[in-house]
C-alpha cells in the first residue's frame, strides 16, 4: 500500500484553513508540485477525503480538468477513479472542453496541468469554485517547466524558430503569483513537505444580507425568489420597463456591467424568461433573441431563462448543438441564439446582447438600429471579455442619442463567492484582468500635444516578471481600446519568439500608445508553395494570403512585420500618437533589415483611415464577413524598399481588379464609402471602355435620352470599373461615386440605395443620370449633341 503523501498535522492544517475559508465564504488553492504521478493524485484524494471528512454537511460536484490527448493524462484521470470513495459527484472534463463548465458552479476543482499549462485555461476555470471550496493544481516542480515545451507552447512555434527559442517567460509569471498571493500553498508531494504554507488570512464570517423584493412588479414575483443577491432583484426590476415598448422612434437600452461572477448571465435570463411569460400573455406571442460572440458565451444565460420558464408551469422544448443549448420553445414563446451578424438581420421583441465587450462598436450601433428593446450586458474584468472599452468606445457615444433612453446598472456583489476572495485576487493579477491605463495629469497632457513622447523597447524578461506597473499600463490601454482580449493574448506576448512588445511612454514615465508585433516571412521555397497549394504555414499570416490568393512564391522570402495590435491611450485619442508609433517601428524595422510592415484587422473607415494616411496599401480582403464583428478583415501593407515595393504595387493593383468584379457578390453589402477608399487607395492605371458600338448607342439613349440604366447596366458597370481603375478621373461629385458603387457596381435596388444614402428615389436617378454624360464625356469622348446624334441614328449599311 502506497504510504501516505501527507502527515496528519499537514492535513490538519489544511482542514484549518478550508473551515477559515468557509467562515468568510472565499476559496483556496493547494498547488502539488512532484514528479511521481501516484502521489500527486493520492495527494489530491487525501486532501478530498479530509475535507469531506471534516465537512460532512457538504454537497456539490468535483471537477477534474485533464488532458484526454496524453497518455499520462488519462492515466492520472483513472488513477484518481480507482481511488475515490466520497459520496460527492465527480465531473471529469478534459482541457479542450472546458468552456462548458464557464457558468457551472463546484466545491472542488482539481485540475492536471503537467501537460500543459495555458492561460486561456486557467481564465476558465478560476471563477468556477464555490465559496468555501477549493482548487487542487497538479505540476511538474517548477524548475521542469523551464526544460519542457508545453502544448500551448508548441502552438507559438514558426518554423524560423527552435523550441529553445520559446521565452517561458509565462510559468515564471504564473510561479512567482503562486508565492505572492495569500489563500495559496504550495507542497512537494515527493519531498513530503510544503514549499510554501497558506499565508494567515483574516476571516470574518460573510452572511448575505436579506433580499427585498418590490411588492408589486410585472415580472412574477416566483421569478424574483430564484434571485440570490439584491443586484439581481434589482437588475430584475429593471427589466420590467422592457414590457412596455417605447414610444415611436425612441429606443429602450438597458447596460449591465459587472466583474465575472457577479451573476450577471443568468439574472438576464431570469428576466427574459419572467418577460417571455408575460408578453405572451399580453399579445399571444414573444419572441426574444439573444446574441453573443459565441454560443458558449449565452450558456448560463439560457439556462435560467429555462429555469423561469419551467417555474412559471411552461413546457420548455431545449434546442441544442453541438451539447450547446441555442433555443427555447414553448407554446407562444421563442427564445433564440444568433450571431451578431445574423441577429443585425432579424426582428425581435426585445434582444440581449451578451459579453458585448467583444462586439465591436459598429456591430452594437448596427443591432441598436434593428431593435428597440437592447439589454448590452458585459463582463467588465474576467475571461469573456473587458467591458472598460466598451464603455470607453461605445456608451460615450450611446449617451449622446438623444432618441435612446438608457439605464446603466453596475453589479457588485459575487454569486460563488463573497467579496475580497484571494483566488480571484490572484486569478485578476496574474492574467492582467482587471489591467489600467495610466491616469494622465496636465503635465502629460501637454507633452502629448506637443508629441514630446520616446519609443520604449523594453527588455521582455524584465518587463514581463518585474515592471509590473508598466506591464498593466501596457495591457489595461489594450483593454481600454476594445481589443477583444483574452488571457493566452498575455501567453503569446510572453513567450512566442517571433512576437515582441513595443510603446511609446512620455518623460514621466507613463505609456500612451501600446503595440504588439509579431515577424514573418522568411519562408522557404518548399514552405511557400505548400501555403500556395493550401496548407497553413504557421505564424505568416501575411505572406499566407498573398502567396495563395496571387501565387507570389518569392514574396514569402521577404521578411516583415504584422503589427498585431495597436492602441492608444483613451484619454489622448486622435492626438497623433499611433501615427507616431508607426512612424517609431518603421524607423526600427528599416534598420533591422525588414522589408515590409503590414497589419490586417476588420474593416471600418476610421481604421483604414488610420492606415492609408500613414501610407499602408490594401492588398486583400477576406469574401465573408465576421459573424462576430460583421465585418471584412483586410490586409494592408507598406514596403520599405523598392524591390517589395514593386511587388506590392503588383497586388495592390490585381485586389483592385478583383474587388471591382466581385461588388455584386460577394461585397454586396460592403460599405459604398469603405470600397470608395480601397479604390482611391490602390494603383491607378490608364485603360479604355471594352464597348462594342451597340452597346454605347444604348448607354447614349440613356444618358441623354428617355432610356432607364436598367436597360444599360452592363455598361454602366464597364465604366464604372474603368473610371475607379483609370488614374482619369470623370468629373463625379461624391453622391455620384457613391451612386456608381451601390447602384451599379453592387446592382442593389433603388429601394435600398435611397435607404443607405438617404435620399430620394427621384435625386438618386437624376444624379446617376448625370453621373453617366460625365463617365461618356471622359471615357467615350462624347461631348456635343453631334456626338451624341453619331450613336442615335445608325445603319448597318
């Protein structure tokens, strides 16, 4: 029999300090570091059984989290079911589902990290453990994490680079947080002793204050007892104004934000169903939409709207796919899940909005101007997202709509938890979650508008592991700027060799403009034709989509970098900032050798705004639109010498080519004004109208006759393309562009067109009517009545 890993008085210990934790309702995390796997899991068995053994009283499931891709994995998992005999249930769940368990709640989380150790993971899970409960870590001792490569390590690789070249500088950060937190111990299950002991914790006992319902409401009152902290009561009663639609052309919005944990998801469920139920009532039927960036994402949302359902006596038909729940049916009551891109489609009485933090600002104002009844509600620090953009970026702009009325609600108050728990201290710490920008004064202020700022390149280990105020300036401006983080963003600056950090600080010190660049190309012949023919070459994103959509073998040779991510302080926004910082890399990049400098990210006309006046050249552009985002990712680049330059030149002028015969599908629906800048931004060169003589009498009976341009589309749109490829420009004024884009170019309807450019039917047709002499007098040499009569009256002989 295999002797036991821990002593009676460390277990005692460890029994001392759970019964501290359930007196104030906080977690604690006992991390067992060793190399024998028998004793890592009878270590966690022991620790299981003293706990249970203690508390009787108990209930609640364990969690084990392992790695099903690995042998050792899965034996540690069976090994721990061979020896478990508590009358707790035990969930095993392997790594690469873990996202399931994001809304679940368990008293003990045990989770195997010897294969792998990856942030993303770790911001799942540590906000699933109750108050009261605990985590158990199984590691390798620290100092074999320096020697190995882990999985998530293994996907930072490109194949420029060795796995000696991984920084590792991720498990430094994770170990030196396991030593500095309190509510945390660390113990050699091999050595027989701890590293480090739980360091003493005040504990008071937490007791919930008593919940005060209203007395009269319009969501049941048995949906306010499913309720657990006054937050909810009052995020329910705030939901009770959705029952009433809001008069014409106004718009009722409901923002709530909260720290995760806070019970958000599943009170706006509670809400919905509590509505559902009451609308159907009231008119017969309800429909209710819900979107996110993901399925996962509404999970715990979905579940309670179940839940108010089933207690208010309705039978609940549960869609689901994939194991992810994606609508509930009941008689009279639909609730729906759709992305964010289908959702901005659809009608709905009311739609919730979940994590919002991670739809981009266009995606919210597009769903805002679908619906009339919104509940955005958004993480504000934690894994699903960082809702400080999203308030930064988009309710400054919502407030100032005079025709929205709108409540904002900020819960406090933990579910699992109470407040001040040392796990989510540490968890928030270590992952940079609830990360700020600086808070500028006038002095800095004044250097900001006189750009008195200086490019900081810092030394990666010490920045990352020591200048820790620095590192969450740095990463709080990402979260501000409403990137959609999450924590393996932090693992990939960390450690991935082909990624570096770079900022621009003021003279105090303080970091305005925060960037992330990764290098590419370099490719092998061998590699570039195997992206050519399909494959994805790891890490070169860019030199990918020129080599497969232009088969450019040689362009993958050429060393760049794709800036991956550039913000700016909020405070100092539009200030001239990132143009400096692009201006500073290039500089740097010029120096060391690079060849171009490129970027690629969802297309909106203030960001490509940003980077064609900085002298960046749209080369690509995706066929589909982000379900998320909605939006088209484009790829631009700037050469930096006159070799790369030619060949960019070279693609920049095919993408026109082909973005002009593909505006009716698939960019349809590409905004007319974004295509307007692509075209003015790409190579011109001198061409002439392939007209047959037929084809321009038609194009003249319309121009100057009584004919519509139905009757003449097909050359509408060779001039049209002519005139956005020719470096001679016809005469247009910008309503006449944007009409030869949307009507022509796109073939969309009048109806639609009037609709997107807000005018008349009657001021569209006279404006494209003119549109075209001026395209015939350019590009036809049609300028008199006589050249008009030459195509009025012909004859064959």
């Amino acid at each position: 029999m295999r002797p036991a890993v821990f002593s009676e008085n460390d277990l005692a210990r460890f029994v001392k300090e759970i019964k501290q934790a359930r007196l104030a309702r906080h977690r604690r995390m006992i991390v067992l570091v060793g190399e024998n796997d028998g004793n890592l899991v009878m270590g966690a068995l022991e620790l299981l059984n003293a706990f249970y053994s203690r508390f009787t009283d108990v209930k609640g499931t364990v969690l084990y989290v392992y790695h099903a891709f690995y042998d050792d994995g899965v034996a540690r998992k069976e090994m721990f079911e061979r020896g478990y005999s508590l009358p707790l249930d035990v969930e095993y769940v392997p790594f690469h589902e873990c996202e399931k368990v994001l809304g679940r709640t368990y008293i003990v989380a045990i989770i195997d990290l010897m294969n792998n150790l990856e942030p993303n993971d770790l911001g799942k899970l540590t906000g699933v453990v109750e108050g009261g409960g605990f985590y158990v870590l199984l590691m390798h001792k620290f100092n074999v994490y320096l020697k190995m490569l882990t999985r998530f390590q293994m996907t930072l690789l490109t194949s420029q680079y060795k796995p000696e070249d991984v920084r590792k500088l991720f498990i430094r950060r994770f170990v030196k947080k396991l030593f500095e937190h309190k509510g945390i111990a660390i113990y050699d299950v091999d050595e027989r002793k701890f590293i480090k002991h739980f360091t003493k914790v005040s504990a008071k006992r937490y007791e919930r204050s008593k919940l005060k319902l209203p007395e009269k409401a319009k969501i049941p009152r048995a949906v306010y007892e499913l309720a657990l902290t006054q937050d909810q009561v009052n995020v329910l009663k705030l939901l009770e104004d959705f029952y009433e639609r809001p008069k014409e052309g106004e718009k009722k919005v409901l923002v709530l934000t909260a720290d995760r944990g806070r019970g958000k998801s599943s009170v706006v469920g509670l809400g919905l169903g509590g509505l559902a139920h009451r609308l159907r009532r009231a008119k017969g039927s309800c429909r209710i939409l819900v979107t996110a960036p993901s399925p996962s994402n509404v999970q715990e949302l979905m579940k309670f709207a179940k839940i108010a359902l089933k207690r208010l006596k309705h039978e609940v038909e549960v869609v689901e796919e994939d194991g992810l729940i994606v609508g509930l049916r009941s008689r009279g009551i639909e609730v729906q899940y759709r992305s964010p891109l289908a959702a901005a489609r659809l009608r709905a009485d009311i739609l919730a909005v979940d994590e919002a933090a991670s739809l981009h600002v266009p995606m919210l104002f597009a769903l805002l101007k679908r619906f009339d009844r919104i509940v955005y509600s958004s993480t504000i620090h934690g894994y699903e997202g960082a809702g400080r953009g999203f308030s930064v970026r988009f309710l400054s702009r919502l407030r100032r709509l005079k025709e929205v009325n709108i409540t904002e609600y900020t819960m406090t108050e933990p579910i699992r938890y109470a407040p001040e728990d040392p796990i989510e201290k540490w968890a928030f710490d270590l992952l940079l979650l609830d990360a700020e920008p600086a808070e500028l004064d006038e002095r800095d202020l004044k250097m900001v508008e006189n750009l008195e700022v200086e490019y900081f390149v810092p030394d990666l280990e010490k920045f990352f592991l020591e200048e820790e105020e620095l590192l969450r300036q740095f990463f709080g401006i990402y979260i501000m700027a409403h990137y959609r983080n999450n924590p393996n963003d932090l693992g990939m600056m960390m450690d991935a060799p082909h990624h570096f950090v770079r900022a621009l600080r003021l003279k105090s010190g303080k970091i305005v403009v925060s960037l992330e660049v990764a290098e590419e190309g370099g490719m092998s012949e061998e590699e570039a034709k195997e992206a050519a023919k399909g494959a994805w070459i790891m890490g070169n994103i860019i030199p990918d989509r020129v080599i497969k959509h232009y088969k450019l073998l040689d362009f993958g040779a050429f060393k760049g970098l794709r800036i991956v991510r550039i913000a700016t302080h909020p405070s100092v926004m539009s200030k001239g900032l990132g143009s400096k910082a692009l201006e500073m890399l290039e500089k740097e990049a010029r120096e060391r050798g690079y060849d171009w400098i490129g970027a690629g990210f969802g297309v909106t006309r203030e960001l490509l705004n940003f980077w064609l006046k900085n002298g960046y050249i749209p080369v690509h552009m995706s066929p589909e639109r982000n379900p998320v985002s909605g939006e088209y990712s484009i790829i631009v680049i700037k050469p930096l010498n006159e070799k790369v330059k030619n060949y960019v030149v070279l693609i920049a002028a095919e993408f026109k080519r082909k973005l002009l015969g593909s505006m009716p599908e698939p960019y349809h629906d590409l905004d007319p004004r974004t295509a307007r800048m692509i075209f003015d931004n790409t190579p011109c060169r001198d061409v002439k109208p392939n007209l047959t003589l037929f084809q321009v009498a038609r194009f003249v009976s319309y121009a100057w006759g009584e004919m519509t341009v139905e009757n003449c589309m097909d050359v509408m749109a060779e001039l049209a393309r002519v005139y956005f490829t020719s470096c001679t420009k016809a005469k247009l004024n910008k309503l006449q562009i944007l009409l030869l884009i949307t009507r022509i170019l796109q073939a969309k309807s009048w109806r639609v067109v009037c609709e997107e450019l807000n005018i008349t039917p009657p001021e569209a047709m006279d404006e494209l009517r003119k549109a075209a002499r001026e395209l015939g007098k350019t590009y036809l040499s049609i300028n008199t009545q006589k050249d008009v009569d030459k195509y009025t009256f012909l004859k064959l002989y």
